[in-house]
C-alpha cells in the first residue's frame, strides 16, 4: 500500500491510472513485482530499499542499511503482517513442544541457519519478557497482532525482529 495523494502532485489530468487506489482482498498479497511504478514517483518503500530509479539499467544495487530502512521493516503495516504470520506458524509447528525448539524452528526458517546457544537463549529471553508485557497490556497485544492473545504478539515481535537482522534483510 501507498500513503493517500502520493500521486497528487505528479500525475497529469490525462494520465492514467491518474489516482492511487489500494487493492483488496487477496489481491493485497502480491509481490512487489507487480507494483504500479509512476515515473516521477517510485513507490516509498521501493525508495527508501534504495531500489534504483528505473532512469537507467542497474546491473547490481547499492548494499546499504540505514535507520530509516530498519524503522520501514519494523513498522510497515505489510512486514508487521508478515511477521504476524511466521509468528503464527511458530505457534502451530507441529512436534514441537517447547519454546526453545519453536525458537530454533523460527530462527532456522528465517536465517537458514541454527541459532547458536547465546543466540537462543537472547531470544527465549525476549520471548518470555514479551509475553508477560503483552499479558500486562493486552490492549497491545491487540493493536498489534489483532488478538488480545500475549504469546501471540510475543511471538510476532519476536519473528519482526528476525525479520530485521542483517543477515536476513542483506543477504
């Protein structure tokens, strides 16, 4: 999705498609490939990844991280949905029975490799603390997660922040 008006002040009044209009349905979950490009307005989020402005062929993109790239990926209605989901999926893996193996199956998925032992006991560590805030503030754990379920919005806080390591987001 893209902020209301982004077109405003660079569409022509014949030029088509001349307003933004934002998809429903299933049709939210296309990949990005499929994003309409206006020549004098990428979309935001394409900008702030530095994808390049499509002006000239780019053989190979420019590898940086910056703040303002970490605060897309950990606020973006989009990748909190996604993280929403692969927390989700931790919760219901089948045949496994304690945190640390859920936590092992979730940093193995995302990373593609096994946590190591520091590493695993950090995020156990933040899954527990996470889950007694949201059990605090369950009005929270409802804005983010849409249930006013603490493990829940444990687990997508968790599954944000291993979305946005820099392995992950770099490689």
């Amino acid at each position: 999705p893209q902020p209301d008006g982004l077109w405003a002040a660079v569409t022509m009044p014949s030029s088509y498609p001349r307003l933004y209009k934002a998809d429903a349905g299933a049709n939210i979950y296309r990949r990005s490939v499929y994003t309409f490009w206006k020549r004098g307005m990428p979309p935001p989020q394409m900008t702030i990844m530095n994808a390049p402005t499509r002006e000239a062929c780019t053989t190979r993109r420019e590898r940086t991280n910056t703040p303002l790239q970490a605060l897309l990926l950990m606020n973006e209605t989009q990748y909190v949905q996604a993280a929403n989901r692969l927390g989700k999926r931790a919760i219901a893996a089948p045949n496994l029975s304690s945190p640390e193996q859920r936590v092992e199956w979730l940093f193995e998925t995302v990373t593609a490799r096994l946590p190591r032992d520091g590493e695993l006991r950090e995020m156990v560590s933040l899954l527990v603390d996470l889950t007694a805030y949201y059990t605090d503030q369950p009005d929270l754990a409802t804005k983010l997660s849409g249930t006013s379920d603490a493990n829940e919005a444990a687990w997508t806080v968790l599954a944000n922040t291993l979305l946005n390591l820099d392995e992950v987001v770099t490689k």
